[in-house]
C-alpha cells in the first residue's frame, strides 16, 4: 500500500510503499477513504511532542471501510464505514479509566503517534475505539469531526453554560463548534491572527457576533472563552477578556511558553484549565449530536501523495475550515 511516513521530525514525510496491514485480535483492516489534517500531526511534525513511534504515519481524523476483520472483532460488519478518532487504546484498569476518565489513561496510545494512522490507504484499528459514521455525512466532510469537532466539543462542553464565548483561533475545530453554538443560541465572538480579514469575514458568514484580532478586546466581556491556537500569549489575553467567575480553556495538545501576568486578571473567581484528548463517550454524543443541527464542514481537499503540501498550507494559515486527504 502507499503511505506518507515520517521518518524523523522536521523533515518531510515520504511517500513509500508499506506491506498491507493484517488485523490483529480485536482490529479491523481500514480502506483509507480520506483523512483530516489535524495541527496536531504539525506538532509531531515539528517536533514538538514527545517520542513519536517512527517511522510513523500519521493522520487521526480516518474515514475508512471495513475489509477485514479480526478474530474476535464483531461489532462492525464488513462494508461499514466508520471513523478512528486520536484515542486509539487504553488499558481500561487504571484510576483514570475506571473513573470515566479514560483521556487521561497514562497508557493511552494515540492514532497518528503510538500507532500508525491514515495517511496511508490502509490502516488498522481497535475497534473499541471506532464510531460508526452518520449515514448523511460524506467522507470528506465528517472527518474534520474526528478530533477537531471531538475535543472541541469536549473543550465546549466545559463552558456550555456561558451565553457569550470567544474562540481564539478560527480554524478547523472553531468552524464546527460555532455550529453548536449558534444551534444552541448562543453568542460566539471570533479573535484571528492580526489582519486576517479573510479569516474574520469566514467567521462572521457563519454566525459570529462579532470577529477580530486576537491583539483586541471584544466590545463587551465573555462569560468564557476557549482558545484553539496553540500560543501560549493568548492565555492572558482570554482572561483579560472574561467576566468575573468566567472559565478559559486552552484546547490543544501542545502551547507555546504562557508569558507570566499579573494575579489580578485571575483574581474574581476566573477559571484556567485544559483540554486532554477525548473519550469515547465524546464521540458518541457528538456524532449524535452533528446530524441534528446538521453540521457542515469547510474543506480544502488534497490527495494523499500532497500531504506536506497540506501540512504546509495549514502552518501558514492558509486553510479556512479544515484540510483533508483524499485517498483514491
């Protein structure tokens, strides 16, 4: 099969051709029908996180068939399509996971890093860690669903209460979330990177109240905010912009340095806290959840062969909504 690899971080990924995975107890074999691009997998990339299994192929925003099952693996049938979110195991014995909390397993592994993922034209799978897919939504536009709709609705369940919430960086998963949002009635204030016009216009055509640079103070105070770039100076700059007792959630898997601030932005009751992974409650409620609003995703699409190429244009802030590989 063809598949994009990463050898080592900060380089390219190379196209190679991998031996066709066998399903292992409990797995199913995917045919790779398209695959999210996630800022997450620009991260591994870059090298900024941890300890990667390489060679890697990345990718956890999978859309795929069922061709092949494994012994034991029966609760989808062959011809199903169905997604691979980024939890992809966890040990289902630890504090964390007999809690409910199994994203905050300590041996979790992850699809796209512990475990090869689906910028490939086949992969493998848990099938425990599997959803079916909604029957009116297209490969191309439910994978953005699969992690930037997933943790950002976990990140949005954390502030459901606030009527007036700010996403700081509008990209893939503020696209999908702003759809619950204005489903649910409430106000959704947009902050982009400064002189993004485009990027402010993208976010008013889908129902902000209002959308500026991440630099300036919305017009009137947020009940909360959840910040989606991964930059660490936008920290103190939701807090600036929350009311007394509102909650700031950073919802990405990795930040730049938080510049220090002073105690009084904190003080009255605000809430600082993060997002970790999903679990696979999320999905379920989620993928529930999108076909009633319904939610429609903005997508640039790629061909496999052109993943660096889409890694690339997602770096420079040159996707609006989300980027996905399509693999033929």
């Amino acid at each position: 099969m063809r598949a994009m690899i990463l050898e080592r971080a900060n380089r390219p990924l190379q196209e190679v051709d991998l031996p066709l995975p066998k399903p292992q107890t409990g797995q199913l074999l995917l045919k790779v029908n398209a695959c999210g691009v996630c800022r997450t997998d620009l991260h591994i990339v870059d090298g900024e996180l941890p300890k990667p299994k390489l060679p890697l192929v990345l990718g956890h925003q999978i859309v795929g068939t069922v061709v092949e099952t494994g012994a034991q693996a029966n609760k989808f049938a062959l011809g199903s399509r169905v997604g691979v979110p980024w939890l992809g195991h966890t040990c289902n014995c630890c504090r964390y996971c007999l809690l409910g909390k199994e994203n905050l397993c300590d041996r979790a592994l992850f699809t796209g890093y512990d475990l090869n993922g689906g910028y490939a034209e086949y992969t493998v799978a848990d099938e425990r860690f599997c959803f079916a897919i909604p029957e009116n939504f297209a490969d191309l536009q439910v994978a953005p669903l699969l992690c930037a709709g997933l943790i950002g609705y976990r990140s949005y369940r954390m502030v459901e209460d606030a009527q007036s919430i700010g996403f700081y960086g509008f990209g893939a998963a503020a696209h999908i979330l702003i759809q619950v949002a204005n489903y649910q009635k409430k106000q959704v204030y947009a902050f982009t990177r400064s002189g993004d016009v485009s990027g402010q216009e993208f976010a008013r055509h889908l129902g902000a109240v209002w959308a500026g640079s991440s630099e300036e103070l919305p017009p009137e105070a947020l009940d909360a905010a959840i910040i989606f770039a991964p930059v660490g100076k936008l920290v103190p700059a939701a807090l600036t912009a929350v009311v007394k007792g509102g909650v700031v959630v950073c919802a990405g898997i990795h930040m730049s340095e938080i510049p220090s601030f002073p105690y009084d932005i904190l003080w009255g009751e605000r809430v600082l806290r993060s997002v970790a992974n999903l679990t696979r409650q999320d999905g379920e409620e989620f993928l529930a959840l999108a076909p009633q609003i319904p939610i429609q995703t903005e997508v640039t699409v790629f061909a496999l062969s052109d993943a660096n190429e889409a890694l690339t244009a997602l770096r420079n802030g040159q996707i609006q909504g989300a980027a996905v590989l399509v693999v033929d």
